[in-house]
C-alpha cells in the first residue's frame, strides 16, 4: 500500500499562523506520508462569479486535493465565537463541485486562538458546517490550543508534553480511521 495523502486546512491564511504551526505539527505526528497544505486564498463565494465563469481553478484544485487526500486536518482560529470567515468561503465553495469530495473522508477538527478556550466555540460551529459533507470526523481527544502564540518554540514544535501527546493520539485514530 502507498503511504498515505494527507491535506491539511488552515483557517488563517497569515503563514505564520499558529493554526499552520499546529497542522504542521499535526503532520509531524502523523508521518510517513505526504503532507499537502491546501491554500484557501480564494475569491468569495459569488453566484454571479460562478454563473459566469464557473468553479475558479484555485476552488476545484481544493476539491481535487480533498478527493484524492486519504485523510484530512482542518485548524482553526476563533473569530467572534466562530471560525474563520476563510474557511467558510472554502466549504462553501468546494460545495458547488461536482462530486462529493468529503464524503466519507476521515476528518480531524483542532483549532489554535488567542484567548483561553482555545478555539472551543470555532470548532464546535466548524463541526456543525461539516454536516452536510458527510465526512467521518474523529470525536476526539480534541485539541483546542489555548493561548496559542505562547505555545511554539522557535522551530515551530509544540513546547506542551500534554497538547503533543494529545495530538499524536488524534494523529495516531486519524491514520487507523484512514486504513494506514
């Protein structure tokens, strides 16, 4: 068997963003296998822009990349109690696609903000978005990175024994969830 594709989203575009610091280190844990950041700089949804044009290549590469990915990471920052504003415009994009791509994908959901619940409230909104998509999300452990910028050495590893051995064991179901 191939090792396996795993995508990874990131809510923030900012590259360096504790949500990327955090996939990366997802990733890590994750390994062997290839790893593919997916970019989320994509125009706003706009049916006129969609009727016109139709599905902008940067969208149906996302989608491409989901389809083909064995298992997917989303991270998310908390924007006034939610995700991010990019993250949404990429769901609802990749929703005009044709296919299915996060059917019966395996998802984790982990989130990496400022303040003190870490992203608790993003990723439970984030959760419910997903639905519709009808992946196969992992329930836990779940990893809500509080005070995230105080959370990175220099090298970007995380520096909290409990956050890394949390997310190894998502990392760890998410692999097994995914058949590797």
């Amino acid at each position: 068997m191939s090792e396996p594709i795993l995508l990874s989203l990131s809510g923030s575009l900012r590259q360096s963003a504790t949500n990327r610091k955090l996939l990366r280190e997802a990733a890590r844990l994750f390994e062997p296998g290839t790893h593919i950041e997916a970019d989320l700089n994509l125009p706003l949804y706009d049916g006129d822009l969609e009727d016109g044009e139709g599905i902008p290549e940067a969208v149906q590469t996302l989608s491409d990349q989901i389809a083909q990915a064995h298992a997917v990471i989303i991270s998310t920052p908390e924007y006034n109690k939610g995700p991010s504003g990019v993250l949404k415009n990429a769901l609802d994009w990749v929703s005009r696609t044709d296919g299915r791509p996060w059917a019966d994908k395996p998802v984790a959901v982990m989130s990496a903000a400022a303040g003190r619940a870490g992203g608790e409230r993003a990723q439970m909104v984030l959760r419910g978005y997903m639905v519709p998509f009808q992946p196969r999300i992992l329930q836990g452990p779940e990893i809500h990175l509080a005070s995230s910028s105080n959370e990175f050495d220099e090298q970007g590893k995380l520096l909290s024994d409990r956050y890394e051995s949390s997310l190894r064991t998502l990392m760890q179901k998410l692999r097994a969830e995914a058949g590797f």
